[in-house]
C-alpha cells in the first residue's frame, strides 16, 4: 500500500517554474537597481518606483520564493501557500514591467518571469484541486481577523483609486498618477480594479464565513498583500531617496506588511494536511 503524502502535493514541475521566475528576477532587478540605461526613457517618478520594486523583489521576493519552494517541495503546507502567494505578487508585477516599460535591454527577462509565473500558478492551482481540503481548514482558527483586514484593505484601496479615476474622468483627463508616469493609463488602477481588488474583497468575504475556497485563495492574497504593501513602501522610499515625494507612506505600509503576514501566519499554523487523493 502507498503511504500517504503528508502534504498537498504540488507537482515539481511548477516548483522548477517557479524557481526559474526567481532566477530571472534576480537578473532583472539587479539590472534594474543599478544599471541607469534600463529606466532611461521612463519619467523620474516611474523610474525611481522601478528602482524602488526591483530592490524589494531582489532582496526579499526572490529569496523567499527560493525558500518557500524548497520547504514546500519537503512537505511543508505552510510553505506551499506562502509560496503560491509569492509567485502570484511575481506575475502581477512582471505585468507591468513586460507591458509598461518602455523595450530595453531586459525585455525577454520580463516576459519569461511573468509566463514561468502564470503557468506555475495554474499548475499549482490544478494540483491543490484534486484535494478535499473541507477537514483541513475545519479547526482552523483566526480566518475573521484576516478576512476582515482583507476586505477593510480591498475597500480602502478601491477608494484610493477611484478617489483619482472618477474627477479625473468628470474632467476629461488623464489622471495625474498616469500623466507623472508618462503612460497613458494607470497600469496599478485596471489590475487592482479589475482583478486584485475584487479578489480581496470576496476572499476576506469567504474566509471570514468559513468557507473552504475562502482559506484556499484567502491565504495566498495575504502573502501578495505583504509583497504589494513592501514593494509600495519601497517604492516611497525610493522617491523620497530622488526628492519625488515624501516617504511617510513607507510606516503605515510596513505595519501593513506586518500585521497581515501575523494574522495569516495564524491561519496557516491551524491547518491541517488534506487526506490523499
């Protein structure tokens, strides 16, 4: 009889993907950091969020990706949904560099992270299916606090955008976060609107009523979340770095980070491995 596996098995596959994600973006961050011909046709303001992000995600995405991947590979569940979250927070931000900066020298690096990204998530995703995860999350404990900070976060960053979108609109023009980058859109506006900020909000909704697909996709948004909260605060400090903006959003964004990784943290120590398929 074959033992069964003390985990949910994601398939090395997605893991190898995944890594190779990693890989690309250490390259494509270390370039970004220190190299000023990659953001030289990008306004100062653009550049220096550019900068911002690729020192968050050499210093800590990537890093943690590698880590997660190679305990989860081992058996730890904890570590799969931290892991599935961090390779989530690595394709939405290789969406806006493979479509929003301008072609240069790392634009075939941008592309394969976000398609080595994407396709590990959906294998991933594929795999965790085959499992019945109702007892799993059964004596689960914590999921309201971080059901309530999702949807209390979705609703505040919704506001945030459309507090921008809709004057901007009622004046027939461009608004001002697209005009200071030199694009033609906000490319964080259309994400978060129509996909970040939707899922948040009927996740934190989920997990909060117990349901099993809540903790299922509850848990890795949390982890995009603390990626999103840093790499934003990362981003403030850049720009005050080149005197752009003030780097007081960079505090609120931390205790953001810390908070939300705490409660999951929570969440993810009360599951249970599923039972073989």
């Amino acid at each position: 009889m074959l033992a069964a596996p003390q985990h949910a098995r994601v398939g090395d596959l997605w893991f190898g993907l995944s890594l190779g994600a990693a890989a690309l973006t250490v390259v494509a961050s270390a370039a970004g950091a220190t190299v000023p011909s990659i953001y030289a046709k990008e306004t100062a303001l653009w550049a220096a969020q550019g900068m911002g992000q690729d020192v968050v995600n050499l210093t800590i995405a990537a890093p943690a990706l590698v880590l997660t991947a190679l305990l989860a590979r081992r058996g730890a569940l904890a570590a799969t949904f931290v892991w599935l979250g961090l390779t989530l927070y690595l394709a939405y931000s290789y969406v806006l560099y493979a479509f929003f900066v301008h072609f240069n020298a790392l634009f075939l690096v941008y592309v394969g992270a976000l398609g080595l990204s994407v396709y590990a998530i959906g294998g991933a995703a594929a795999d965790l299916a085959r499992y019945d995860w109702r007892a799993s999350v059964a004596a689960a404990a914590g999921e309201r606090a971080l059901g309530g900070l999702m949807s209390v976060t979705a609703v505040a960053f919704g506001a945030l955008w459309l507090s921008e979108i809709l004057p901007a609109l009622a004046a027939g023009t461009p608004p001002r976060s697209a005009v200071e980058a030199g694009l033609i859109v906000n490319p964080v506006h259309v994400l978060d609107l129509a996909l970040a900020v939707p899922a948040m909000l009927a996740s934190g909704i989920l997990v909060w009523r117990r349901r099993t697909v809540g903790f299922l996709t509850a848990l890795p948004l949390a982890v995009f979340m603390v990626m999103m909260a840093l790499a934003i605060a990362g981003m403030a400090i850049a720009m005050a770095v080149r005197d752009l903006g003030p780097a007081a959003a960079a505090a609120p964004l931390g205790a953001l980070a810390v908070v939300t990784a705490s409660l999951a943290a929570r969440v993810l120590r009360s599951l249970r491995p599923p039972p073989a398929v």
